[in-house]
C-alpha cells in the first residue's frame, strides 16, 4: 500500500470534503454519488473553505459500486441511518487486504462493518469539523478539519497505532488534513459523543444555531450538563476524560462560527435523524451499566417524538 487507493461512499459534507482534499494532493480517489451524481461526474467537486477555495474540474466519479475499481482505503461518509445500504456496497470495493475507514459520529456503528468485511479490516474515524453541504457537488467547509483514526477491536479493547493507520496519517497529512492517531477508539467515541449529543440533540429540540445555545445562560447550562452526563458514561467504560475536557469543549463552540448541526438540517430537510447512533446508543450502554443519566434521557424522547412527527408531515 505503498501508493493507496480510495474510494468515498457518501460524497457529502464530510465524504466529499475530504476526498477532495485527498484528491487535491495527488492521491488516486474514487467517489460513488446518488443525486448529483450526473453534475459532479461532468462539472467536478467545488469546494469553499476558510483553508482556502479550490475547485476539482474532474473526479472519478460512480452511481454503481460495481462500476468502481477495488481500492485500498473505503471510506464510508454516509450517515449511519443508511448503514443498511453497507452490506451491498461494500463488498465490492474493498481489496482483499484493504481497509474500511469509518467517518461516521455515534457510538457501535464498527461492529455492523465487522460483520461485512471482518474485524480487521474496519477502522474508525472521528471529524472534528464543521461542513454543509450547500448545492450539488458544492461543500462549504466553515470551521475545523481534524480527524482522529483508530483501530478497531471487538468490545472495543484498545487497539494500538498500527502500520497502516501510520500510512493512512501520513496521507492525510500531505492533503492537509490535520490528523490524531488514538490507540483507543472507544475513548475517540467518546471525547466526540460529549460535543455532539448537546449540541446536535438541543439544535434540533430548541430550533436553535450552536451560537444561540451557548449565548443564553440556561441552555448553556444544559448543554454542559448533557456533557456531565456523558463523561460519566464513558467513565463507567473506564474511559476517563480530561477533567477539563468540557471546559475545553464549551470553549471550542464559544469559538466556533454560529453553525446549524447535521442533525438540524437533516431535521429541516425532513429525512431521519441519526438519533440511535448519537443518542440511543449512548443511553442503551449507560442504562447497561446502572448508570443515572436524566438529561440524555428526556433529550432522547424528545427527539424520538420530534423525528417521528417530522417524518409523518413528510409523508
């Protein structure tokens, strides 16, 4: 894997930001598209961002992955409430010694990928990075870019920095893609569930831009008790975070420029919201360990009303 290969499933916010970037450096990039398929295979990928504009006139581009060459790296960008599609993609694109890289949010979304392509060959990617889609082919990068990746084991044992994480870094790093390699997945999972469990949950709950969340004390309050809930979740996995980790979280979206979550403008635009992966999974592994969560657990009723609600209108 001297010279890797990837293939990008979910050519959106997060899949086609990266990919382009990756592409942008010189790497051989693939990228299988649903409805702007027929746009970005003629007019490219435009990609705006605070790192500096940049378009890609052409991409190989595919709306069958049977139509797409195996490659080393599969990334999988789609939101978790398409995981169903994953066993018929797949198969197909990933080399026999090939790797699955993950950049999906929530918490046990390796272990479906496990039963597709084996154990070893899944591994996760956690975004820290603020990203919308805005048009067909057309991705506005706002803020942040980082990745961190991890190998994953079954239950989730920490699972070291491996060789081929190394490569995969150092591909990242010559697209300019600032990257963290973390000998413990779970724990990644984790440190990111304390951002997005608040401020996606309370985007969608309180119709409200992450800076409007942190500008009104009460729901500042909120969101970092939310937080507070899931450090002791992660905790009870003996999976200890910085004491001053939500302190660095709410300084972090202090920071931010004023941003509408993913799982917003998927509740904007009508389609489910990754609420099981984000929200009920973390609930289902803190009730498995007794432990007291109230905040999260009347967030996640709310939600589960709120989507359920949305998608009848919809129909």
């Amino acid at each position: 894997m001297a010279t890797r290969s990837y293939a990008i499933i979910g050519t959106g916010a997060v899949g086609g930001f990266y990919g382009a970037k990756l592409q942008k450096a010189g790497l051989e990039v693939h990228f299988l598209l649903n409805r702007d398929y027929e746009f970005v295979r003629t007019q490219g990928l435009k990609i705006d961002s605070l790192e500096g504009n940049f378009t890609l006139p052409q991409v190989q581009a595919y709306n069958d992955v049977h139509q797409m060459p195996p490659c080393d790296v599969v990334i999988v960008a789609l939101k978790t409430t398409h995981n169903y599609l994953l066993p018929q993609l797949l198969p197909p694109i990933v080399k026999p010694d090939g790797v699955v890289l993950l950049l999906q949010n929530g918490l046990n979304v390796e272990p479906q990928i496990a039963e597709i392509v084996g154990e070893k060959r899944v591994m996760g990617g956690l975004c820290f990075i603020c990203s919308n889609k805005v048009g067909p082919g057309h991705i506005q990068h706002i803020d942040y870019s980082a990745v961190h990746l991890g190998e994953y084991q079954a239950q989730y044992q920490p699972g070291g920095i491996s060789e081929r994480m190394q490569e995969i870094g150092r591909d990242f790093q010559q697209a300019n893609i600032p990257v963290e390699l973390t000998e413990d997945l779970m724990l990644s999972r984790w440190k990111k569930l304390v951002w997005n469990i608040p401020y996606n949950g309370l985007s969608v709950v309180l119709d409200a831009r992450t800076d409007e969340i942190m500008a009104n004390p009460e729901t500042r309050l909120l969101a970092e008790e939310l937080m507070g809930e899931v450090v002791a979740i992660a905790s009870s996995y003996n999976r200890h975070l910085p004491k001053n980790y939500i302190e660095l979280m709410l300084d972090h979206t202090d920071k931010m420029k004023p941003y509408l979550t993913s799982m917003k403008l998927d509740y904007d635009a009508h389609r489910p919201l990754e609420l099981e992966a984000i929200v009920g999974n973390p609930l289902q592994a803190a009730i498995a360990q007794g432990v007291d969560v109230p905040k999260i657990t009347m967030l996640y009723q709310q939600l589960k009303f709120l989507d359920a609600r949305n998608q009848t209108i919809l129909r």
